[in-house]
C-alpha cells in the first residue's frame, strides 16, 4: 500500500462509519475521547511497566491505538462537515505563524 492523504483516509472511515446519524458528532467525540484515553493509558504504562522503555511491541501497540483515534477524527470532521486537508493545512499555518511570532511554547488561542 502507497501512501494516503487525509481527503483518501476521510472517504474510507466515512464509509466504515456505521453508528447512527441521529448520534453524529456525538458519537465520534465520545470515541476520540475514549481512544485518547487509551493512548494515554498505555504510554503510563510504559513509565509504570516498562521504566520508560518503549518496546517494539508497545510501538506496535500504540500505532493501532493512534489509527483509532485518526478514525474518529476523522469521523468527527466528516459530521462537523469539516475537510482534514483543510483542518491539517489550518493547524501548520497557526504553528507557523506562532513559531515566527516567538510564541509557539504560550498558551491560549490569542498568541
């Protein structure tokens, strides 16, 4: 399998959404929520476990927990009637001007 773009990953998890439109927005935020979660668990555990040494297995691990949470971004933008090139491309121009700015390590939106 070739590389993929966001416009690509979107159309796919648009067609494997199959949760109830009644539940739109709601449902994929629940999940990214969850998932998140999930990463974050096991990253702990790494440090709990592990003494922070990340194994080739926990990597393995962690990549899938990340595709999830791509997914229901994904799935969240598709409901919100957002475009993930539009959101990505959104993201690098604000880091890019904060960096330019000197204020990429504040905090808030205003910087």
């Amino acid at each position: 399998m070739g590389q993929m773009t966001f416009e690509e990953f979107q159309e796919i998890s648009a067609e494997t959404a199959i949760y109830s439109k009644q539940w739109s927005t709601m449902y994929p935020a629940l999940g990214l929520a969850g998932e998140a979660g999930e990463v974050c668990n096991k990253v702990k555990k790494i440090f709990r476990d592990d003494d922070g040494y990340l194994t080739d297995e926990v990597r393995e691990s962690l990549a899938k927990e990340l595709g999830d949470v791509l997914w229901y971004i994904s799935a969240l933008a598709t409901d919100l009637d957002l475009n993930l090139d539009d959101i990505a491309r959104g993201n690098r121009d604000k880091l890019a001007s904060r960096h330019k700015r000197g204020v990429i390590g504040g905090s808030g939106d205003n910087r």
